[in-house]
C-alpha cells in the first residue's frame, strides 16, 4: 500500500534531520573551505568545516526545511478540518430536493431539511455561510489582542417579551430599532411560546438606548439584543450547530443583536451580531440561572401554546456570566470571529458571529426538557440544527 501525504510528510519530517546530519549539499561545502579563515593548514580549515561549521549549516538547513514542511502539513490539516467537518454534523448527500407541491417549507429532515434550502433559497447557496467548523486547536495559536474589549452592557434592565411559534425569526426589526429617549426597564406582558423549530425568546420592543448594548471587539458601532434561541440534538453528543474541532455539544444557545441605527440589518453586510454559547452535560447538576428557563419549557410542550414569561425570574446576566463581560463580569473565556449567515432561511450574509469557545453548563435533566417539545406534526423537536458550511478561504480570528 501506498502512504498517504501525511504519512510521507511525517516520515520527511523525521528522516531529513538524519540525512543531513551525513550529507551536506556540495555548494554549501564550497562557501565554508573558502579562504575565510587566513592563518589556517588547508586540513585545519577541512577539520573546523567538517567538525564545526557544516553540522550547523546542516541544522540551519534542515530547520528550514523542517519548517516548510511543517507548515505544508499544518495546512493539510486544517483542510481536512475544513473539508472533512465531523460525520455528525454532515447532512446526507443524497437527499431528492425535488418538490411538486406548493405548500413548501423548511425544516431539518428529507425535502424540507438543509439540503434542501439552497433550491428554494439562493442565498443558502452563498460562499458565506454559517454554522462553520471553528478550528481553534491551530488557528487559536497565535490570539489576537482586544484593542478595543467586548463589552455587554445594560442586560440587567433587558426584559423578554413573546416565545414565537412560527419558526427562528427576526420579529419586526423596524420597529424593535426604535430608541426610546427614556431608559424604560418596567417589564411588560411577555408570551413564551414554542415555535415548533426552536425556542426563541424575543426582548420586549422599544428597549431603552442603553439596555442590552453589544459593543467592543471587532464591532464597529454598537449592537442591541432582539432575541435568544436554542439549538439541541436528539442525544448528549449532538446539537450545536457551530463545532469546534470537529466536536459537537449538545446545546448552543444564540443571542442576536441588531446593528443600532440600521434601517435594514437583515439586508446590510454587519446588520447583526449574534454572540454563540455552547452548553456542556454536567451530570445531575442543576444550571440554577438556566433553571427558569427550562422550567417554563414544561408548560409549552405542545406548539402555540403561550405562556407568560413576563413574571418569569429569568436573569440573562446570571446565565453568561461564567464566561461573557456581561454587565460588568470579567470574561473569562476566549473566543472566536468571523463574518457568517443567519444559519435558517434565508441565510442573509450579514452577521458577525462571536463564538465563546468555554461552553456552560447544564443537567441531563434540563437539556431533556427541551426535547419533551413537539412541533405542528406532533413530533418531538430535535437536531434542529444546520450542519458546518464550508469557511471558502474566510478567516477566523481568535481573541484572548
């Protein structure tokens, strides 16, 4: 059998210090018996190159080399990351996209999953695409330093309104962007429903100038929080849509910012800014600041059945703390950044993801109460999430 490129960089890598421990390529003999040493027997300059000078011009040598290689099979790999994202999280090929009727709609399973958003959808066919595969292990090498820290600002005073039940949205951007000139934080009558795709949480419209401000990092401008939802998956070892290395978690949670001052964020490059958590199993070990969350999901298992979140003492803050600046806590985790979609149709190529790489915590029993939810077909929802897109020569940057 033939060895595979890997296998014959490895074996390069290894072997090329040896041979030039014993062979020096003959211009280099030439540099080194020059007459640079006045004063010298011709067989004292042969010795002091033969003992001395040749065996660091061959480390020299070889370290470049070395290092050529090295890089050559550094990129392999992160092409195969790439490339070869985890089988998991890799939608079959062989789905028959074809569609005669006319009631259409997207979903995660057969004609209507993600392999059939693209005919339907143009923009899901882009060469920006999200959720990707964050290649943190040799990309975060090297992190960049915040110039500029991320800042969450003003989440104490955000209050929740409606959990909708028509699928991942964006609400009504236009009049979610209105500013207040008072920093209005009364809560309002909130709706917590299951939209059959997700759990989504929308803020209450009309939030004050100064209540759930994204700003810092990467950002130019400031950003406001419009809603959060979730991703799972039908076992402990799938669900995020966002990998990291190839690995999957179990649940990610994504919280979408409007551009403040955009009259069109969903058809403006940078419009939104969606910062991603991952959540981890932590046995039978209660996460008490998602607890109030999950807790409610028990009272909407069944689709457009709303229910009163407005009284809810759910806490963003007390949930993203462990690892987000959030209102004044110290970031504890690193993360990652790129340019992306919304990861539902219609896959508009305008966000700015920000992936906190230190995932969260929650229980066996907290993460099932997500799956316990049905969608409009009565069936339980789960992997409701859209597998890697390729990075098509995007740059991931990673931040310390």
């Amino acid at each position: 059998m033939m060895p595979s490129r890997r296998t014959s960089a490895f074996l390069l890598l290894f072997l090329l210090p040896c041979v030039f421990s014993f062979v020096i390529p003959e211009p280099f003999r030439g540099v080194f018996q020059s007459e640079a040493w006045p004063g010298l027997t011709a067989s004292e300059k042969q010795s002091d190159v033969s003992d001395q000078i040749l065996p660091v011009a061959a480390i020299a040598f070889t370290a470049s080399l070395t290092g050529s290689l090295f890089n050559i099979f550094l990129g392999n790999i992160m092409n195969n990351i790439e490339t070869n994202p985890d089988a998991s999280n890799t939608s079959p090929t062989s789905v028959d996209c074809t569609y005669t009727g006319d009631d259409w709609h997207w979903g995660y399973e057969g004609v209507y999953g993600a392999e059939c958003w693209g005919v339907h959808y143009e923009a899901c066919n882009g060469i920006k695409q999200s959720p990707i595969d964050i290649p943190a292990k040799y990309g975060g090498l090297l992190p960049m330093k915040e110039k500029n820290p991320l800042k969450m600002s003003g989440y104490k005073k955000v209050r929740f309104g409606a959990f909708v039940n028509t699928g991942e949205n964006y609400g009504n951007l236009h009049s979610t962007l209105q500013l207040h000139a008072d920093d209005d934080d009364r809560v309002s009558n909130g709706i917590f429903k299951n939209n059959g795709h997700t759990a989504q949480l929308d803020a209450i419209e009309g939030l004050g100038p100064n209540q759930g401000i994204l700003s810092g990092g990467q950002l130019s401008g400031d950003y406001q929080i419009l809603q959060l939802h979730f991703h799972w998956g039908s076992n402990d070892n799938q669900g995020s849509e966002h990998t990291v290395d190839g690995k999957m978690y179990p649940l990610e949670l994504h919280v979408v910012h409007v551009k403040v001052g955009e009259a069109d964020p969903l058809n403006t490059p940078k419009g939104l800014s969606v910062t991603g958590f991952f959540f981890e199993v932590d046995g039978d070990n209660t996460n008490e600041a998602l607890a109030p969350l999950t807790n409610s999901l028990a009272q909407i298992e069944m689709p457009d059945t709303p229910f009163d979140f407005a009284a809810v003492g759910f806490s963003l803050v007390d949930l993203l703390k462990p690892v987000a600046p959030i209102d004044g806590a110290q970031r504890m985790s690193r993360y990652s950044t790129y340019e992306g979609s919304l990861t539902t149709p219609t896959c508009n190529e305008v966000v700015e993801w920000i992936n906190f790489l230190t995932p969260l915590k929650i229980s066996r029993s907290q993460l099932q109460m997500f799956r316990m939810l049905d969608d409009d077909k009565m069936k339980d929802i789960v992997d409701n999430f859209r597998p890697v897109q390729p990075l098509n020569g995007r740059t991931v940057n990673f931040w310390k």
